[in-house]
C-alpha cells in the first residue's frame, strides 16, 4: 500500500498526494514543491510565491493565517471538508512525521489513495 510523502505537503497546507491533479495517470501534475502544473502549464500560485513567509510553511509567517490563506481554506473547508490551515497548525504543533502519518490513516487504505476533491480512490 502506498503511503503519502511529506514532500508533498505544499507551503499552504495542502497535501498534494490527495490531488485529483496528483493522482490522476494523464498530465500528472509533480505537486507544489516540484513545480505544479496543470495540462503542462505551471501554476504561479501566490501563496507558493509569497515573499513574506520565512520558511517553507505558511505558520512561519507573522501574518499566519493571512487573508489568502483563509480564502484557500474557507472554499476548502466547504467543498472539500479539509482544512490547509488545521493542517499547517497540526504540523507546526506535532510536527511533519505524525502530520503525514495522520494523513496516511485518513486518507490511504487498500483501496488505495482517497482523493479529497472527487472522493475517488486511486491505487499508486
């Protein structure tokens, strides 16, 4: 059974490994870290880009969680039932190996991978 990587948790919260683009087979999108592209064409994604963040994560930013940042995760929260900055929070509070191993036990199972924006499971 595949397991997600914690490369894949993007600066904004976001596992990248629960993306219908990560997931699928055909113009696989690589994830944030590895330059996200959709149909071959990079994102410029502001979060990504952000200037005044001081590590690779949003919470090392003073202005943590920023209006971006809650647009992001109010549409999240609403379409999708996921929060980026519950996720951002619990990897700042128990760091990245228990994030990444809460999402393994939510997110992957035999059946494979579960996709937080289809709801769909996909075997890697």
């Amino acid at each position: 059974m595949k397991q997600l990587d914690k490369n894949l948790v993007a600066p904004c919260g976001m596992n990248c490994g629960l993306c219908q683009h990560y997931l699928r087979t055909k113009n696989k999108c690589q994830g944030c870290n590895l330059g996200r592209k959709v149909n071959n064409r990079p994102i410029k994604c502001g979060i990504k880009l952000c200037k005044e963040r001081k590590g690779n994560f949003c919470f090392e930013c003073d202005k943590f969680p920023c209006d971006r940042l809650k647009r992001l995760d109010k549409r999240y929260r609403e379409k999708y039932g996921m929060s980026e900055i519950e996720n951002l929070e619990h990897i700042r509070d128990f760091g990245m190996a228990e994030f990444v191993e809460k999402e393994n036990e939510k997110w992957v199972s035999s059946e494979g991978v579960l996709c937080v924006h289809n709801q769909k499971h996909y075997q890697k």
